[in-house]
C-alpha cells in the first residue's frame, strides 16, 4: 500500500510536470507591435511644382518615413501638366525644369506624351507597384504601405556606390531571400534632394512658396526608364545571386552631396515592386 | 546580507563536518594555474593589464556512511585569456559550489550544488570541464528513488550557475529507467536484455520581451531503451522539444528534435562500434539569451572523435545544435601476442571513421524565408540529411611495443572540414588536411623515459602545413618537456612562426608542479563537444596540482 501511494505520487508529479509547458501559437508577437522584417516600399509620387494638393503627398511620406524609418524609399515623379516650368524667367515663380526626360517616360507631360503612367490629375502616386492600375491618392498610401511593413523580402539589395569625375557608379547586388518563380526586372533611378525652388501649396497662406525643399526628386534612370531583366530562368532559389554595374554621368546643375540611387526590383508580370534600396551616392 | 545567507548552508555544514570528523573520511584536491603575460605583436598575443592571471579551485568533501558534504572554493583573479567569462563575468572568488548528500531508504538526497546526466544527455546535462572553463551545476535540489531492484527514478529542480551567480531560469525535470529483466523473475538470467527509460525537464524563464510572445515553460522529453545481447549492445534515444525561440535559433517558433542510435559490439581484442545521430533545432538553455558555453542544460553527444594529439586536434569538431547529421565507425583489433602481425608484445589497431551534414531546411510557406525570426522558421523532415558536408574524420591509429624499453602510437589521419560552418579561423570554404603523427617512447630503466612526438599536418588551405615536435625526458619526481610547433607552409613567408615551449615538471605522490615558458597560437579547443577560442599568448605559466 505504501509503495502504491509512492507510485501514484511520482505519476502525479510526472504528469503535472508534463502541464508545465506553453505552445505558442501564431501570431507570436505581442498586440500593437509592428515588426519590420526588412521588406522596403517604393513610392512613386507624381507630383509638380504648381499641384497646389502636391505638398499633400509630400508631407504623408514624410510621416511615413517617420512611422517606419528606413522602409520607405520615395520617389518624386515631377510630371504633367502642373510640373512644368512656365517661364525662363529666373526671378519668376516655376521657372524651374524639374522635368527631365524619365519623368516625362514615366509621368508624361500632360500635353503630347502620356507616359507609361499617364498622370492626368495630381497628386496621385504608388506603393510598390509599377503599374498605371495602382494609382491612388496619397490618403491611400499610408495603409498601403503598411500592409507590406511585416512581409519578408524576396530579394535583398545592396548598392556600392563611387563617385569621380563627374560619374556615378553603381556596383548593385541583388540576393534571393525567398524561392520565387518569377521574371525580375532592376531599375536604378538617380534621385536629389535638398533643392529649394518654387511650390504652389494650397495649406500655405504664402503659396507660392519660394524656398520650398523637393527631396527625392527624379533626375535620371541609370539603366532606362523600365530597367533591365534580371534572370533569364524563372525559378530563383534562395542564395540566386545577381550582379550589376552602371555608369552615369551628372549634370552640372545637379549637386552630388544631395544625390541619391534608388535601386529596385519589380515582377515583370505583376508589376510588383519587390524590394527598393536607396543610397547617397557621396557616402 | 544576500551572501551571508547563501553561505549560511556552508557553514552549517561545516560546523557539522566538525562534529562528524572523527571517524569519517576527509578528501579534497587544489589546482592553480597561474599565467605571466607578455605582449608579442607577430603572433597577435597581447598581455593584460594586471600582466599575472589565475585560475584557481580547491574541493574539499566528507564522507561518513550515507551522508557525504563538500564545498569548492573557486578564485579567478583574473580568469586566464580564452577561458569563458573572462570579460569580467567570471572575475571574483568565493564558494559557489556546496552540497550535502545522504541515503536512506531507497532515497538518495541531494541538496546544493549537483552534476545531473538523463539519458544520452539530450534533455539534461549538467557537468563541468574545467579545462574549458564549462560549469553549469544546478544549485537546488536532487532526490533519487528505487523503489524496486531495477527501478530508478530521479528528480531535480533548481537553478543554473552561471559564474559566480545564477542563471535567470529555473530547471524541473524527472528522470525514470526500468530494467525489464530485473522486474521478472523470470528473465533475470537471460542474456537478452531490455532497459526503457524516460525523461522530461521543463525550464521556466520570464516572457519580458515587448516585441515577442515568447513561451515561459519550456519542456524537453525523451524516450530510451537500451538492449543487450551478450556482448552485442544497442543504445538509442530520441528527444523531442517544444517551441523555444531563443538567441541561438535566431527566434523562430520550430520544435525541436533529437535522435541517437549506437551499437557495439566487444570482445576480448576486438570492440565494434556505429552509431548515428541527427539533431535539428536542440539546444536548450536556461536563458533563451545565453550563448557559447553558457547556462547549456542539455549537452548533445558528440559523434565524431576527440583528437587529443596537438595537430590531429588543430580543427576540432563542434556539435551543431541548430541541426546535423552524423555517423561515426570504429574497428578496434587486437593483433594477438606472437602472431604474425602482434610481434612478441601485441599490436592495436583503431580504424575510425565519421562524417558530419547537415539538415536540409525548408520553407514553411512562398513568403517567409527560412529561418525568419518570429515565425516557425522552417520545416526539416525527421532524420532528413543534407548535401553539405560539414566534417569527415578518416583515421587510423597503431599502438606497437616493439621491446621492453620501445613502444610507439603511429596515427594517420585525413580530415575534411567545411570552414564557412565551424569557422575555425578568418579561412573560408572546405579545408582538406592530412596528419601523419609518431608517438615513440624508450625506457631506459624502470623510471627514466624519453618519449618523442612528430607530428606533421599537410594542407593547401587555411595556414597551411604545419610541423610539430616534442621531447619529454621523465626521470623520478620530474620530467622535462622541450616543444616546437611550426607553421612553415604558412603561404605569407612573414607568418610562418614558430612556437616553441619549454617545461619543468616536479611530481611527488598526490602533488604537481608545472613550470612553462613559450608561446600558443590561437585555436580552438574541445572537449566533449564543447569547444572555446583559446588566444594566442605569451608567457610563464605555473601549474600546482595537489590532492589527499
């Protein structure tokens, strides 16, 4: 009888043990925290110096840039009908060419060519997407860009940048993450910032404003407006390495400590974008 | 305050011991390693600032009848360069290991400090090796019971020593076994036998993480049985453990699996042996932050072989707790006495064989990358093994008594070992090596001896060839020791370094004293698995050893 109850009281010791675990089940992280895994959003922004609404645009990625550091990489498209300079005129309001040849490809001009977008109302822009069919307005893009903050890259990027002689190189490495089918196009876009020129902005007593600061503003593709393909086979393992290397050379008015490369990766197919890099191209 | 208390219990049993003394049976043992430092900035070896460190530790135990005590006092001042802990955490003196002990009953009793193995030691494995400066003790209590003649169930809960303090966690676990022959009458002359057993141990360790939900109550089991059949024995064990995201699976949800299987079979000159193992996801800490050698609870078995010759133990192998495979071979046969190939005293011959992959990793689904933190990381079928080659041992050793003054250990031994995994050194890649090794020692008379390593090790990659040799010249109560290790093939002309030590050694009875000077280069040692980073240095270095 005594060495029944030992029996019993080592079973019952075993046994409670056995309660003695926690299985987790997903999600594994607490409420209200928000886990970035790494996953950049692109934003284009088609925006023009006399969009009264641009300014808009502008200010919801500057609190997105704020919500999430590092994950947003902006693009600023000056396009249209309302991008365009007016006047030659220097001490004249939107004087400025904020318009070269990419943004009109990309944006169009708002007279003879369209571009690959089309832009006929502003402000509109994307969030990871390369195709005219996700345009939306900038109260949208805050939970689009949400909505990819938690994902995992399918692709990482690094850009190794040199400047000299009036050239920028780009030494790009794209890295999968993830196995993927898919046809990957790269696209590096030379971005500035920090250029303070005329802006209409309609929140503003003073707009017009004088001195407004334009980041992010697109001055030239370094491998044409919708890149190159990436990968010939579709079926990308992880560890698929890729390396490229592009040359460009800026233009006198373009001040190099103020440029940036914006490298990004979009499916051929989806027009997703996949993952964005920017770097300062004087580090 | 906190101290007094946590040696109340010490002193408490030294007050007994005293009563006790008198007709018990008191032993303990001293070992002091002190080292000098010098600066030489062509072997990158650096000197600290208080120049002199040392690594210090006396047991003394008692025993009368059933009841037994002891105490370890510990003094690191300071912990010599390579040891764990030496950043300071180690740093200190004072008695962090005592225990009292007693049986009674068909219990047996453990308060205090305790070393505890269930099993293969999947699920628990607190031990020291003080060689590597390991020490994970569980400080608490340890109560075995037989109930039965074959019957054997423990049980621990406590926490971890982590230096001269505690870990944060706190360990449970139980531990049965039953020897089936024992339990029948009527099979207890059988030559088949059967032992099953079976553990758990639960850790349990605070959730303050703001980002994860992370598990308090981490759980480990394993299942066992051991079968014989004369001299033809099999051992297999598998472990299974619960999600524990922690430091060194990078966070992930994955549960985590173990399994070991090992036949041998031994007769008189001749021993067989082959056993597998594959491991994914085990390690168990209990800190979920801890790393390197730290507050381990489980230590999984090692399956390839510890060199202890310096250039067959230049790259080590270290288990891969995040996921292997492994199988190990070995031949040991005993060439009789006046046989053609035993000659007139014998000869031993030790063929051994492992090799090392790892567990292939899947995706649990198109959007998460293997091994993302946060999620379950991946997905590795049971007992599912790799392409990639992680380590291969080939090697074969001869043991000759040619006379009764000449005897020699020949070793030959070819290794392949991928580098991007144990990392080793700066090297990258597969590092192929062969090592030729002769161990030759002439007695001229009862006492005096002078015993002889060659050692070569060749390779096109890493550092390169190296040359080693040894003279150690015994006479009674001392020997001295003259070495030379040589990086000649080193392919940077200026780094082909010699390092060269020399020794006195004095021996009497139960006592030891060492005295070296020289040079080590950077390496990594390892014993039973465990392995650490060992500086290069320069210095004097005096070893004390004494036990009664």
């Amino acid at each position: 009888m005594k060495k029944l109850a030992i029996y019993l009281t080592l079973i019952l010791v075993a046994g409670s043990l056995f309660y003695a675990c926690d299985t987790i089940e997903e999600p594994y992280y607490e409420d209200n925290v928000t886990v970035w895994n790494g996953r950049k959003s692109l934003i284009l922004d088609f925006t023009g110096q006399r969009c009264g609404f641009c300014p808009d645009g502008h200010r919801v990625i500057e609190q997105l840039q704020t919500t999430y550091p590092d994950a947003v990489v902006p693009i600023a498209v000056h396009c249209s009908f309302l991008g365009l300079a007016v006047t030659s005129d220097t001490t004249q309001p939107f004087h400025y060419n904020f318009m070269d040849s990419i943004n009109i490809a990309l944006g169009g001009d708002g007279m003879s060519s369209t571009g690959h977008f089309n832009i006929t109302s502003q402000p509109v822009g994307t969030v990871n997407s390369f195709s005219p069919e996700d345009i939306s307005a900038p109260g949208a893009w805050a939970t689009k860009t949400a909505g990819f903050i938690s994902l995992f890259p399918e692709f990482s990027i690094e850009v190794a940048p040199t400047f000299s002689d009036s050239t920028i190189q780009a030494d790009i490495n794209i890295y999968t993450e993830i196995a993927t089918e898919r046809q990957v196009q790269i696209v590096v876009y030379i971005v500035e910032s920090h250029i303070f020129e005329w802006q209409e902005d309609y929140s503003s007593d003073d707009s017009p404003i004088e001195n407004y600061e334009h980041n992010h503003v697109l001055r030239a593709s370094m491998n044409g407006t919708f890149g190159e393909k990436l990968n010939t086979d579709v079926n990308l393992s992880v560890g698929d390495e890729f390396e490229k290397s592009y040359n460009l050379k800026i233009k006198p008015s373009w001040n190099p400590e103020n440029l940036q490369i914006v490298a990004f990766v979009y499916d051929n197919d989806s027009k997703e974008v996949l993952q964005a890099e920017e770097v300062y191209v004087k580090e | 305050m906190k101290r007094i208390i946590r040696y109340l219990p010490v002193l408490l049993v030294m007050f007994s011991l005293n009563a006790f003394a008198q007709d018990g049976r008191f032993t303990g043992n001293f070992q002091g390693d002190f080292q000098y430092y010098l600066s030489d900035s062509t072997i990158n070896a650096v000197s600290p600032d208080e120049l002199l460190l040392m690594n210090s530790y006396a047991n003394f135990s008692y025993t009368k009848g059933n009841f037994s005590a002891g105490l370890r006092y510990e003094a690191y001042l300071k912990t010599l360069a390579g040891f764990p802990g030496e950043d300071g955490r180690n740093d200190g003196l004072g008695i962090p290991h005592r225990w009292a002990q007693f049986s009674s009953d068909g219990f047996d009793i453990t308060v205090g400090n305790f070393y505890e193995q269930f099993g293969n030691g999947f699920t628990l494995r607190a031990y020291e090796e003080k060689a590597l400066g390991v020490d994970n003790s569980i400080d608490g209590v340890r109560v075995k019971y037989s109930p039965i003649q074959g019957v054997n169930f423990t049980g621990i809960l406590g926490k971890q020593r982590y230096y001269f303090d505690y870990g944060p966690g706190i360990i449970r676990g139980v531990d049965g076994d039953v020897s089936i022959n024992d339990l029948f009458e009527k099979l207890q002359d059988k030559r088949f036998r059967v032992i099953v057993g079976g553990s758990f141990v639960s850790k349990f360790q605070e959730d303050n993480d703001p980002v994860y939900v992370l598990p308090e109550n981490v759980a480990t089991s394993a299942a066992r049985i051991n079968l014989s059949y004369g001299l033809l024995n099999f051992n297999s064990e598998y472990a299974y453990k619960i999600n524990d995201p922690s430091e060194d699976n990078k966070y992930i949800y994955k549960p985590g699996q173990a399994f070991l299987a090992t036949a041998t079979y031994s007769q008189r000159g001749l021993g067989l042996l082959v056993s597998t193992k594959w491991v994914d996801n085990m390690s168990f800490r209990s800190d979920r932050n801890a790393t390197l050698t730290d507050l381990n609870i489980n230590l999984l078995p090692e399956i390839t072989k510890n060199h202890t010759y310096t250039l067959a133990a230049y790259y080590p192998y270290a288990t891969q707790p995040n996921g292997e495979w492994g199988a190990q071979a070995e031949v040991m046969y005993n060439f009789k006495r006046k046989s053609k190939l035993g000659g007139k005293y014998g000869t031993n011959l030790a063929l051994n064989f492992s090799r090392v992959h790892n567990v292939p990793r899947n995706p649990i689904n198109d959007t998460i990358p293997v091994g993302a933190s946060g999620t379950l990381g991946y997905e590795s079928p049971f007992f599912s093994i790799g392409d990639e080659l992680f380590y291969q041992d080939i090697n074969l050793e001869l043991t000759k008594k040619i006379s009764k003054s000449l005897k020699f250990v020949l070793t030959y031994q070819n290794l392949t070992l991928n580098n991007d995994v144990l990392m080793q050194s700066e090297f990258h890649d597969m590092i192929h090596a062969n090592i030729a090794i002769a161990d030759v020692t002439y007695k001229f008379n009862r006492k005096t001896s002078l015993r002889g390593e060659f050692q070569g090790m060749f390779t096109d990659d890493d550092k390169g060839d190296w040359a080693m040799g040894l003279l150690e010249f015994s006479i009674p109560k001392f020997f001295f020791t003259v070495m030379d290790s040589w990086n000649y093939g080193n392919s940077n002309v200026d780094e082909r370094y010699h390092y060269y030590t020399v020794g006195l050694g004095y021996i009497s009875g139960g006592s030891r004293v060492q005295l070296s000077y020289g040079k080590q280069r950077q390496g990594v040692m390892c014993v039973g698995g465990v392995c650490r980073t060992v500086p290069a240095s320069n210095g004097l270095m005096l070893s004390i050893s004494s036990t009664f």
